[in-house]
C-alpha cells in the first residue's frame, strides 16, 4: 500500500468593508468578549475573511451572522427556508465582495515510506 502526505494552498481573495462609525471600539470590545480578540476593524475584517475561507461563504458565519455578501457584482441573496432574507437582517455595517474563492490551487504531494 502506498502512503501519500498532500499539502494544498488555495488563495482567496475578499475585499471586506467595515463602517467604523457601526464597528467603533465600543462595538468590538463587545464582539470580543464573546468571539476572538478584535482591537480594529482590520482585525474584524481578518478574523471574517479567515472564517469565510475555512466555512466558505455560507448563509451564516458564526459571530458576523448573515453578511451581505457580493459575487460578480450583485448581492448574493440568503434565504430562510424558501424566503429570501429581507436587507435589515444581515448585519450591519459590514460587506463582503468576493474577488476569488479556492480558484487557484496547488497541490505538493510527497510519497511517505512504509516503516
């Protein structure tokens, strides 16, 4: 039997719009007692773009809840069940365009001996 070690990088790219007059430093010490540690909207903006890469751009993203979020120009709608979700339910002040997601891959594999 052959064993293989695979190590893949993929490269997403977002473009993340925080409104710091919504994300001010009251509102991410908020986040931050109850998520990870946040002292910018940068920081805010990183910790999405992470989540995002590793959950995909889902319908809901634990700690954003459901972001607005652009692909090819246009708001990519959300639904409940068969109803699309109406604008005053995703969450305020923060936007997610996605430029690429996972388009790019490589692959390194490595064959690993048999002990």
């Amino acid at each position: 039997m052959k064993k293989y070690k695979i190590e893949v990088t993929r490269t997403d790219e977002y473009e993340i719009t925080i409104d710091e007059n919504i994300w001010n430093e009251e509102e991410l010490k908020k986040w931050s007692s109850v998520f990870s540690e946040v002292e910018a909207p940068e920081d805010l903006a990183c910790t999405l773009a992470l989540d995002t890469a590793i959950q995909g751009s889902l319908e809901f993203i634990e700690g954003f809840g459901r972001v607005k979020t652009l692909s090819d120009g246009s708001v990519r709608p959300h639904f409940e069940g068969f109803k699309e979700v109406p604008e005053e339910k995703y969450t305020e002040g923060i936007t997610l365009e996605i430029i690429s997601e996972g388009e790019q891959r490589e692959t390194e594999v490595t064959e690993l001996e048999e002990p």
